[in-house]
C-alpha cells in the first residue's frame, strides 16, 4: 500500500489465407481470351513496336500550366503548436542537457529547505527549473545529475505533505501510480531526516536507477532505492511492481557519494 510505504519511511525509513479447394482458376470461362480481344492486343503490340523508343526524336518537357491555370504554389511550412508536448529529449522548461556522466563527486548546489529537509537546488542548471509560489518544484535536466536532484525533490517533497500532488505530477505513468492515488496517500509531514549521500546503480539516457542515503532524526542511516525515468519533458519517478520501495538500513556510507546540505 503506498499509504503504508510512505508511513514506513516517515518512521524508520509484455493469416495465413486459405484457399478454399476448388477448380483452377485458369479453367473458368472468365480467362477465355475471345478471338476479338486477341485481334485487338495483336494490333496494340503493332503500334507500340512502330513507336520510337523514348528519348529518340523528341525531348519529353514538363507539363506547363495553361494561361487560365494559376501554377501550383509551394506549400507554407507547419506553424509550431505552442501547446505541443515537448519533443522526445526535451526539457519542459527549456533546461538545457549537462554533462551525461554520473557525478562521481558531489554536486556543487544551493541547498533550500522542503518542510524539514534540506533539498539541493541549481535553477539554471540541474534545476528545478520551475518553482510555484507555494513552494512546489519540479522540472530537472535530461542528464544524470538532473535525475539525482529530481529524486531528492520527490522524497522530499512527498514525505512534508505533498504526495498527492507529488503523485500526480512528478510520478511515471504506471498502473502502479494510479493504484496508489486510488487507494490514497499518507499527506502528513515529518520527513525521513537529512540527505546524506548517495550511489549509482545503472543509468541510460532516459533512465536512471540510484540509491539515496538518508540520515534519520535519530541519527539512523537508511538507503532508499529511487528508480526514476524521463517522461513528458521531466524526470518521474517509477512506483515499483511492488508499490512498495526498497529501504534498508545502513551501517555507514562505504561505496556512497557522501553530499548534504545539512552538517
């Protein structure tokens, strides 16, 4: 249940045609050539023989319109719908691409607090790119970094009273997605403690998977697995088959990216 998924992290964290059997056709009256018909395809075969062959004796030219027959005008290209999806690999904002690589090492960041965790901000690049005046964020860069801001928003932003929303907008298209709005989402604040760091598991150009490390109000260390996928000109974040995520606890950050915005 996602209800339960998020109060578990806020506490600890795929003709063949059949002929119907029957005479030939070849033998049915309708392929009978007539004598006449014959005659008439004897006389055609003539004519064409006596033509010259094409290029010989004359030069073929072009159709020309006649003086009452207004000549064809190119066609005007296609105006652009400002209302459009953006094109596949662009951003909804306009957010330019950054480096493709995963960051080995931590992000330079601005750091911005969502209820009570600190969340990493880079508005002309990584992003987000858009930020309502209630607070909401989303819109990341179509690259590794861009999808590692967008899955710290989204924690974010979902455990400090937002997941319905969170839900809706910055979550992949999934049967999985639409089962947990139905079945409804725990919108109480609180938070799951600070970032702490965070490890690559695998990433394409629209996908990446990674785990972030969060340290809890009580000081705990638990690792949350956060697949996320380009979509609709934004990184959306993917509900497992399971609805459930996978957290685990931690006992330091050995093969991690130590980052946080909190000390």
């Amino acid at each position: 249940m996602a209800s339960t998924s998020l109060g578990r992290l806020n506490r600890s964290a795929a003709d063949h045609d059949t002929d119907a059997p029957g005479r030939s056709p070849w033998r049915r009256p309708g392929f009978v050539v007539s004598g006449v018909l014959l005659a008439a395809l004897v006389v055609l075969a003539l004519v064409l023989l006596l033509l010259p062959p094409a290029g010989e004796g004359s030069t073929a030219t072009a159709p020309q319109p006649s003086a009452t027959e207004p000549a064809p005008q190119p066609s005007s290209p296609p105006t652009a719908d400002a209302e459009a999806v953006p094109a596949a690999g662009e951003s909804v904002c306009g957010l330019e691409p950054g480096d493709q690589a995963i960051p080995t090492s931590a992000p330079q960041a601005q750091w911005e607090l969502v209820g009570t965790t600190a969340v990493p901000e880079d508005p002309d690049g990584a992003g987000p790119g858009v930020a309502t005046d209630d607070g909401f964020r989303s819109c990341f860069s179509h690259d590794p970094t861009g999808a590692l801001y967008a899955g710290i928003n989204w924690w974010a932003q979902t455990l400090n009273g937002r997941a319905v929303q969170v839900y809706e907008e910055l979550t992949a298209d999934t049967p999985e997605r639409d089962a947990a709005l139905e079945q409804g989402l725990d919108e109480s604040a609180g938070g799951i403690g600070q970032i702490a760091g965070y490890r690559f598991v695998d990433v394409d150009a629209d996908r990446a998977l990674y785990e972030l490390a969060f340290r809890t109000p009580q000081g705990d260390l638990v690792s949350v697995t956060t697949p996320m996928r380009w979509e609709d000109g934004d990184w959306k974040l993917v509900i497992p088959s399971t609805g459930d995520p996978s957290v685990g606890a931690l006992p330091d950050l050995t093969g991690f990216t130590p980052w946080s915005g909190v000390g």
